[in-house]
C-alpha cells in the first residue's frame, strides 16, 4: 500500500531506549503486537475489570476494542498517554473528547473491502427481491415474481473517500450510472448542496459517510421524500446519519425500500417498529464482519507502533489536540 502520509502529520516522540507500553483489548493482539519490537510492552485491558495499574498505568498508546467507546475515567487515568489508535474507520465516539496532548488515529483501510462488499450485496439482494424469495422458501412456497434489477441502475454514492470508491469499483461490471457526492465538489465529485436535484433521479442511494455534525441527522424527511418512488436507499455509514422515524414513514407507506447494516438506536431493541417494517433488509452491523478485517485491522496497529518507534508521521490521524 502506498504511503500517503502527510508531511504536516504529527510524530510521537519517544526517547531512544524508551518503552513503548500499549493497552490492546486482547491477549492474541498483544502476542501481535509485541511482535513488532522488544520495545513494545503490551497489557491487555478490558474496561469491564476496572482502571489500568502498575505498568498498564504508564501506557502511551490506548487501542480500544473495534470502535468502542472508553470513560473519562479510564483516560484520567493513564497520564502518559498520547495515542488513540482506532481499530476501526469510525471515530466519532472519541473526537473532541481526548486530553489536549492526545491524538487520535484510525484504521482507515481495514474495513473498506467487507464494507464495500455488504453495500453491494445488500443493493443486489433488495433489488433482485431476496429477502421476499428467502421468506417464501421458509413458508414452502414457490412465488415467482418479477423484482428489480442493478444493470444499468442510477446509483447515488453519498461518501467519495475509500469505501465509496471500493463500491463504485466493485458496481463496474453491472454497467450502472454512478455519481459520487461529498462536502466539497471536485473532479467527478457532486457537492452535498446539489442532492436536492440528484436525489430524484437516483434508483438506489447509497450512504458511505462519517458521522460529523452536519452528516447527523442528514437524511431527514425532506432528503426521503426528494428520493423517487420505490427507490432503494442503502445505509453502510452509521444509524444517526438517518433520521428513522422519517425513515420509518417512508418504508410503511411502501413509497421507498431500504437495506441497512446500522440503525438508530442500535442496537435494535425487542420490539422496534424498524424490525417488520415493509421492504427493509436488516443486518445487525455485520458489514466488516469478515474473517481477513482482524487481520487487516491489526496490521493498522502494527505499522502505526513501528512508526511511533521509528519516528516517523503518524498515519489515518484524526484529530489532535
């Protein structure tokens, strides 16, 4: 993999014979990690046991479990500490709540290709009907009907960085009319301001973006109802960026489908109206659920500890302080 680390990006600075002491949420990670240098002293931490001591106490490096949460507590107590390496993309539970010499990075990267892949097979399986088929094979009965297709669909990426482009690339071979928004317009890139007019000629939405104030919220009852009728809208990015109740408006009155890997609340309580809502695929978050994404996710980790050790510009930096 190329090396796009910005020049300006932050360094973490060791001295020459310091150890680096990592939190890592699992006994095989810290196997891993260690690996990397004798340098590295890894302590497994799980939140649930209570605040780190003795050496664990003196961590620089926080890796928490997947994108999980961590108390101001736990951060209170590890003075020394100044790294938040993520195992996952999605960073919104630690921005702007970190010490001031903390930064936070993620791994961007290690979930692109499984997230890619559920957003097309979810798209394919709605389209051609799959769920229903799926139903009417556990009830004993054969009912042909005609569903949708994605040959030739207008498909509206809501997200242009990695995983949007992983999904544009992975939809090549179904020759669909593909258009890409983000904040900021560029070079084959629609701006955000533009969907009112895009939104209506989209036969499938698909939203791949980062959970941010502007992006909370974002697909509200006026964004649904400027979709098309019977369109599909694919959600890959996070529950609060869906407005669900809109959401849920929209699925009961039969005029919009959906297919969605996140939800809001999440998870799902017993009971929820969005469990038998008509014409929504539901996945509990299983997107990045693949058996390489641990793998992928560690090595995240790795190359950002041999970096620390070596002085380099730290990677994937989200926020610093």
């Amino acid at each position: 993999m190329p090396d796009d680390t910005p020049a300006t990006a932050p360094v973490l600075e060791l001295g020459p014979e310091e150890t680096l002491h990592v939190l890592v949420p699992s006994t095989a990670l810290a196997g891993v990690v260690e690996g990397v240098s004798p340098r590295i002293r890894a302590h497994r931490f799980d939140p649930a046991e209570g605040l780190p001591t003795g050496e664990a106490a003196q961590a620089q490096v926080l890796v928490p479990r997947g994108g999980g949460d961590v108390a101001a507590e736990v951060l209170a107590a590890l003075p020394r500490l100044r790294l938040v390496q993520l195992m996952s993309a999605g960073a919104e539970k630690f921005v702007g709540r970190l010490p001031e010499r903390v930064i936070l990075c993620n791994a961007r990267g290690a979930h692109t290709p499984s997230t890619a892949e559920w957003a097309v097979t979810a798209m394919l399986a709605a389209q051609r009907g799959i769920p229903h088929f799926a139903r009417e094979q556990d009830a004993g009965r054969w009912a042909p009907a005609t569903q949708h297709s994605m040959i030739g669909a207008r498909v509206l990426v809501v997200g242009a960085g990695d995983i949007g482009r992983t999904i544009g690339r992975m939809l090549a071979g179904f020759d669909v009319e593909l258009t890409y928004v983000a904040r900021t317009a560029r070079d084959g890139v629609r701006s955000t301001d533009e969907l009112p007019e895009l939104l209506p000629h989209a036969d499938v939405v698909v939203l791949i973006v980062p959970v941010t104030p502007e992006t909370t919220g974002m697909v509200d009852a006026a964004f649904l109802a400027a979709m098309a009728d019977d369109a599909l809208l694919v959600n890959a990015a996070r529950g609060v960026v869906v407005d669900t109740d809109a959401l849920l408006a929209e699925l009961t009155s039969g005029r919009l489908r959906a297919a969605v890997d996140v939800t809001e609340p999440e998870p799902l309580p017993e009971g929820h109206p969005l469990w038998s809502a008509p014409g929504l695929l539901l996945t509990p978050h299983v997107a990045g659920a693949v058996p390489d994404t641990n793998d992928r996710a560690a090595a995240a980790v790795t190359d950002q500890l041999a970096r620390v050790l070596a002085g380099e510009p730290l990677r994937n930096v989200v926020d610093q302080y």
